[in-house]
C-alpha cells in the first residue's frame, strides 16, 4: 500500500539520496534523457528550493521507501528568467503571464519510479501539492517530447495553455483543473 504524504521542508532533505534515486529512474530514461549529472544538480538545487515562498513537497512511500515525490512553490513577481520560464512567458506574453503564473502555485518536479508507473500515485502526489493552492491557481511546464506527460496531464484535468510549434521541442504550459484562466486558454487549431 503506498503512502502519499506532504512533509515539510526539513522532514524532506534526509530523504535525498531517495529522491536522487527517483529522480534518476523518471528522467535518465527516454524521452528526457537525462545524465546522472543532472540527478545530482536536482539534489543540490532543492537545498535552495525548500527555502522559495510557498514551498510544498510530498512523497510517496511503498513501506519505508519513497517511490515517488512532487515539489512546488508560488511562483515569484516578476515572473522568473531562469531555467525554461522564458518559453513559458513567450508563449503566453507578458500580461496572461502576469495575471496567471505570477503568485500561482507553480510545480516544479513530479517524478515516480518506473515500477510503479500507472498505479496512480503521480496523480496523487500531484494532487497532494496542489489541493490547497491559493485559488485554485497552479500551473506546470512539461516537454513536448514527452507526450506520456502531456497526455497524464490532459487526464488529470489541467488545461494546455500554450501550443508551441508541433515539431516536438520547446515546452507547453499546463493549467491546473481549478485553474481560473484556464477556460481562456486558447485552444489548439
């Protein structure tokens, strides 16, 4: 029986070799083909992360260990220029960027091991980081590439908010199902 908890932030850093683990197993593999170099600048970087406004974590334990976990944080204003921010702003333009990103309850990772893939539990952990943001406003990037993620979160019920060109790079913007812009999202042609 698997276990989806949200712990704080100090209840989250002894659990980091773990979380390297995950985070290893979900995106050293295609289509994310990530190196093990990045596994661990995951880990250095969430020192810093548990520190940002808003932070939320959870993790999903199958007995003592974690198959899985999702973190989040309210997105800063002015909204961030780091990391893929950019292509989410280029896609939405400087005013729905504003008006629905920035303060909004922004996921950052949301990873589970390849074993336990289709049970469930990212769902749950998503909703574990989710449920309580601040009006219902959360938001997320994924890749094109990885169209298990994006047709996951067309399931979930968040709202595809940008339509980069379909030549499978770049990123897309997701709305969260009590998103309040999401019903103005323009929908692909």
């Amino acid at each position: 029986m698997t276990d989806i908890r949200v712990v704080p932030y100090d209840a989250l850093l002894p659990h980091s070799a773990a979380l390297r683990s995950v985070y290893a197993d979900a995106f050293c593999a295609p289509p994310w083909i990530e190196d093990e170099e990045r596994a661990d600048a995951f880990v250095a970087r969430l020192g810093s992360d548990v520190r940002r406004p808003g932070f939320t974590a959870a993790l999903a334990f199958d007995g003592p260990d974690v198959v899985g976990f999702a973190t989040a944080w309210a997105t800063p204003t002015p909204f961030p220029v780091d990391r893929c921010h950019p292509q989410a702003a280029a896609g939405l333009g400087p005013s729905r960027t504003e008006e629905w990103l920035c303060g909004a309850r922004e996921i950052d990772e949301l990873a589970v091991r390849s074993t336990v893939r289709g049970t469930g539990i990212a769902a749950g952990l998503l909703r574990a980081v989710t449920e309580d943001a601040p009006d219902g406003r959360a938001w997320l990037l994924t890749s094109l590439k990885s169209t298990r993620a994006m047709a996951f979160y067309r399931r979930q019920g968040w709202t595809q908010a940008t339509h980069p060109s379909p030549d499978g790079h770049g990123i897309a913007v997701f709305l969260g199902p009590h998103h309040p812009a999401r019903a103005l999202a323009d929908q692909p042609l």
